[in-house]
C-alpha cells in the first residue's frame, strides 16, 4: 500500500462516497456547536422540516457571549441572553447535550472538548468556529465550519469536502527555558504568513512537538487557522494517551487499551510525502510579542517596531503602515519599551491549567503594575476548579489580577470584558485584528508567561533574563 | 439558495490585504438569530466612526461606488473567524462577487452556499482592475459564471478558474443538503461500522 500522512489516514477512514470530480463526503463523529454560529442552521432545519441525524454525536456548549462575572446574577444584555435561550431551547427541541451557563462542565468549546474525552484520535471533529484545529492536537482531523456547513451537519452528520492539501510544520531542537507553545506557533506565523498554509491540513512533528504536553500541543494546533490551514494535527503518542485515559468519555479498561492499539497506526508512513514542508529551530526561538494588526506582524521580543519602508512589496508596506497607524507605534520602538494598559490571561489558545500555572509562577509574591488592569479568564469550569484547589486563583488575587468565570470573554470581547478605545493590551488569545477585543483597541499576542510578566511590569520584558528588581 | 449565471454591476475597490471577517462584520452584530440584516453592518467599523457618522474615505462611502455589487479586493480576504455572517453581510448590502487574489478557506467556501461568487485572479490581473478603476477605465464589470470570464465592456476581458463542481452547485442554486441526504445508504452502513468507542452513551459524561 502507499505510504500515507497521518491525515491521509484519518481522511480516508471518513469518506463514505467520492463521486469522480465532486467533493468527498465525509463522516463527522464529533460536531459541537455553541450560542453565536448554530441559531440560523436549526432554523434552517425548521423550514425544511429536517430533524438532527445523529443528537448523540452533537454537544452544545455557551462561551462566545457568556458573562464573566457573577454567574448568580441575570445575563443583563438582552441579545446574549436571547442567543443562549435560543441554543438552550433547540437543544432542547432537538435532544441535544448542553452545557449550560450553569453546568460544572462549562468552558469554552475548545477547552472542554479536550477536558471531557470527547476528542479522541482518529474523529473527524467540526464547529463553527474557526479554532476547531485545536482538537487536531489529538490526531484527529478537526476543522472549523460555516453555519450553513453546521445545518450540513446536523442534517446528514456529514459535510462535503474537497480533499485539502498536506503541509508538515517540522519543529526540531528543544525550545530554551522562558519560551513556549504559544511562541513556537507566533514564530511560524511571523515567518510562513497569515496565507502561508492556506489550503492546506499542517501535521506538526519533529522533537520539539514530541516533548510538549497535550496542552502545549492544543496552543499549536490551536492557532494553525492563523496560519491559514483548515487544521493542523500531531500524531497521537503516549502523551495523548496518559492525558485520555479516564475522561469522562473516553473509552474506558479494555476497550481503551483496544482503542490505543487502533490509534497507534495514524502516525505518517515512512516516504510518505506531503504537498508542502517547513522547518523550524526550537532552539533558535525567543519569546514573541506582535506588534500589528494580524498575527504574522509579530517579532521576537528583542526586536523592534520595524519600518514599513523595510517591507518588500507595495501591499505590505501598506498593510504595516496602516497596522502601525491603529497600534500606535513608532518604527523602531524597542518592543520591550512599549507601554500596557490591560493584560488579559484567557481564551482557547492559553487559559488551560498548564497555562494559569505558568503564569502563576509569574506572578507569585509579585504585584501587578499599578497602571495596569489584569484579568484572568479560565477556559473552563473545570480548569477554574483545578486551579482553585492548587491555589493559584490566590495568587493572581494577591498579585491584584482579576480572577473569573470561564468564557471566550476578552479574546473575542462579545461580553462585557472589552478594551477602551486606545487602551493597549498584552493577550494570551490568537487574534489582534482591529478592534477584536473592543473597538479602538489594542492588542498584542504573547504567551501566558509574557503576560503575567508583562503585567507585573507594565511592559513587555525578556523572560530569559527577567529579573523583577523586588 | 439563489443561482448564478451572470452578473453585472458597479465595481468597488478595496485596497487592503488581509481584510479579515472582524471587519467585514465586528462582532457585536452577531448576536441576531436570523440570517438577515447584516448588509447595515458590513465594515462597520471602517464606514462609520465613533459615533456612528459615515467616513467620507471609505471606499463604499463613496458616491462613485454607491450601488456596487462587485467588490475588488487584495489577498487573504475574509481571513480569521469562520462566521458565515460575513458573506451574509456581503450579500445583504448588495455584493455578489468578490474578486481577489486569494481568499481564506473557510470564508471561500461560505461564499458558495450563500450565491455569492469569490473569483480569485492573479495578482497582476487585479494591479491591472485596481489600475483601471482609478483611472475609469473600468466602472463595471460583467461576469459570467457559465463561460467563466470577466470584461468591462471596454477593452478588459479575463477567464477565471473555479472548481467545476461548485460552479455547477452556484449555476443551479443546489441545496446540498438534499445531495447528501440522496446518499442515505452509505451513511447508514457508515453508521453501522463505527467503533464502539467513538459512540457516546447517555449516560456516560458529567
Ligand atoms: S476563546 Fe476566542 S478564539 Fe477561542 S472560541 Fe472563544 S472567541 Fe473563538
């Protein structure tokens, strides 16, 4: 047989029909969905008179919109509340499981997919939600849809795809102490571009993605849809399996052990052979800060604003001109010299506990700088539990940060947490476009450690040579 | 879904790379349950300032443009989140073709099961419309999905390329849905082989 990527595989296990010419289609195991992209798809069912094929395989949760605060209290904007009675009631209609505002189980789509065993390897996973490449950190092929693609689903529990392209991100080396997951996938960004794997389905492999943790392994996966791929995909290991075993969904005793030997065959034949490849040195990676208004506009932390002049093409020059014009930065500013207002610590690339415990140790004994606000945002009910019982809610408190009910909160800033015009912000979320986290805002991405130092200083610093004076 | 053969109308330039769907529609207009009603929205940020005045600058401001159903743009258009509100938004406010170099998938894709035609072109054919705009050259343009190609009427002709299938799903406004449904059988047998431990049970979870 031919030698196949781990995608080709997973791929091939799904398509149940492939008429020449047409798009595959392809077998969905897993679909969440959640209150913002899934209202016009069931009204969509309605009118045609079409049920939900398969409720057991869809799982509902409330992130984008859900308020952070006291979660005792009504939701007090009218047109959230509405979107989430409107998911509650056609989960309700449709027999669909839902976690609710008010469920221990709720969190982010992304966060709790993970946390609860339903992303296994092997699944083709979808949602509406373009950061369904996260769950691919388990080797399944997991990608983001569009509403009138969620309806597909709901009605088929299949999709029509054509067959994506295959690119391997090769990570080699071992990254230096103070850098992370989050700098690794900021860095390919910077040097491949917001196009750069469009098309195609990223696998990540090579020693550096070998030695992450799961949860590092998601922050990659995770803002693959950056880079442009439809999804990005490690091959499942032992390290997948030790983080499975027990989730409340995953296979349990035998049938585990039976699963493990299944999902140990979806790892790339030897010769087999991707459309495109990229190499990258851990050990040549420093800490990432962007400074535009898309997440390739970003620079070791080391560097400099730089100079739209020193950009080769028309369009770039134009593009950085007009990013530094929303930023409100100068060519040649010293990254670590700019100023903070905000620090958010949260979202589904980075509010998992691995990530609140990073930056705890950030953070303890320390005091956030008096000119900044902070916040921290767990990605779930869960994380925010774990992370009580270890204690490191008291740390951020003790710091001054703010500590929160689970959400999408200021990633997005659908809810109430957002930035004031001008005000500037170091992120640990994927996405700095304008205004994304509240008009007029601004934002820079970094990783929960750059953060949390970040915030302690009131500006970015160099963690691999950070020494807080007190 | 509405079909689509042919199509004439005003050209709107864009000059920006990397417009993402933030832009194209922010998000505090996705909260609305209907798929209608976005056209009011669509680049809200950039069309109206702080308090809600129109920017005479922006491009689909200006009087030039009013009326254009044909929006030119650069590469990576519609990057970033996968809301399908952006191509509603388009559709709402009159757009039925966007022309670019490249486009993100998950935006490309949206566009096709809401009627609208994303037609990517070389970089150097779009320098050529962006040219032909300012100069007036080009003021509409005539696309026709059936012969695949583009003129203005006055001396630009191009051929586009777009994936065979979609075209024939666009020229006849499909509902895919119903071709998928056709395949019932494979999807049942499908069903029947699926490993017992990718099911979910009720009463498995928190
Ligand atoms: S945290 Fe941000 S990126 Fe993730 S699902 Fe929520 S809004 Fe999307």
């Amino acid at each position: 047989m031919k030698p196949r990527t781990l995608f080709e595989k997973v791929w091939d296990r799904h398509v149940i029909d492939q008429e020449k010419g047409k798009p595959a289609i392809l077998y969905i195991d897993l679909h969440l969905i959640h209150e913002v992209t899934s209202p016009q798809a069931f009204e969509g069912l309605r009118l045609n008179g079409r049920k939900v094929r398969r409720p057991d395989l869809t799982v509902a949760t409330m992130d984008h919109n859900v308020p952070t605060a006291n979660r005792n209290l009504p939701v007090t904007d009218g047109t959230s509340a509405k979107q989430m009675d409107t998911l509650a009631q056609n989960c309700r209609d449709f027999g669909i499981r839902l976690y609710d505002l008010h469920d221990p189980g709720q969190g982010i789509v992304h966060v709790i997919g993970p946390e609860l065993g339903l992303t296994l390897p092997g699944k083709t996973i979808v949602c509406g939600d373009s950061h369904t490449s996260t769950h691919g950190a388990f080797g399944s092929l997991a990608f983001g849809i569009g509403t009138s693609e969620v309806e597909h689903v709901l009605a088929t529990q299949c999709l029509q795809q054509l067959k994506p392209d295959t690119m391997e991100v090769h990570v080699k080396g071992s990254l230096p102490p103070g850098v992370t997951a989050k700098d690794v996938i900021l860095a390919l960004i910077a040097k491949i571009g917001t196009d750069g794997a469009t098309g195609t389905v990223i696998e990540y492999t090579g020693e550096a993605i070998r030695n992450m943790s799961m949860e590092e392994r998601m922050t990659v996966c995770n803002m693959s849809i950056e880079a442009g791929a439809r999804a990005g995909m490690v091959a499942p290991d032992e390290t997948t399996f030790r983080y499975l075993e027990g989730r409340p969904f995953a296979p349990k005793g035998e049938a585990f052990e039976r699963a493990k030997e299944d999902w140990l065959e979806l790892r790339t034949d030897e010769g087999a052979v991707y459309d495109r490849r990229v190499e990258l040195d851990a050990s040549q990676i420093a800490p990432q800060v962007t400074w535009g208004t898309s997440p390739g506009m970003g620079t070791a932390v080391t560097g400099r604003v730089p100079d739209p002049e020193s950009f080769p093409t028309e369009t770039e020059k134009k593009s950085a001109k007009r990013a530094l014009e929303y930023m409100g930065l100068t060519p040649g500013t010293p990254m670590t010299e700019i100023p903070l207002d905000r620090v958010f610590i949260g979202s589904c690339t980075n509010a998992r506990l691995e990530d609140l415990r990073a930056a705890a140790r950030v953070v303890k004994g320390r005091k956030v700088n008096p000119r900044v606000r902070a916040m921290v945002v767990p990605g779930s009910q869960q994380v925010k539990r774990q992370a009580e019982n270890e204690g490191l809610d008291r740390v951020f408190l003790d710091a001054g940060f703010e500590w929160r009910e689970s959400g999408c909160s200021m990633c997005l800033a659908m809810n109430d947490d957002t930035l004031k015009e001008g005000e500037r912000c170091a992120s640990t979320s994927n996405r700095n476009f304008e205004g994304r986290q509240g008009r007029g805002g601004r934002t820079h991405l970094v990783s929960p450690m750059m953060a949390a130092a970040a915030a302690i200083e009131g500006h970015f610093v160099d963690l691999r040579n950070w020494n807080p004076e007190d | 879904m509405e079909a689509f053969t042919k199509h004439t109308g005003k050209v709107v330039p864009l000059d920006r790379a990397n417009v993402d769907t933030d832009q194209i529609i922010p998000k505090q207009f996705l909260k609305r349950v209907e798929r209608t009603g976005f056209g009011q929205y669509l680049f809200y940020n950039w069309r109206f300032d702080m308090n809600g005045n129109p920017d005479p600058e922006f491009e689909l401001n200006r009087e030039e443009y009013a009326g254009g159903t044909i929006l030119l743009t650069r590469t990576n258009f519609g990057c970033g989140s996968s809301r399908e509100h952006a191509p509603w938004a388009l559709l709402d406010f009159g757009f039925r073709v966007v022309i670019a170099p490249t486009f993100a998938d998950i935006f490309y894709n949206n566009c096709f099961k809401n009627g609208i035609l994303p037609i990517r072109l070389p970089e150097k054919t779009v320098d050529t419309l962006f040219q032909r705009i300012e100069t007036k050259e080009t003021r509409t343009l005539t696309v026709d999905l059936e012969e695949t190609r583009i003129s203005d009427g006055n001396g630009f002709t191009t051929d586009f390329e777009v994936e065979p299938y979609r075209r024939y799903c666009l020229l006849n406004g499909l509902d895919d849905i119903a071709i998928t449904l056709q395949k019932e059988e494979q999807i049942h047998s499908y069903e029947e082989n699926i490993p017992q431990y990718y099911r979910i049970e009720k009463e498995q979870g928190v």
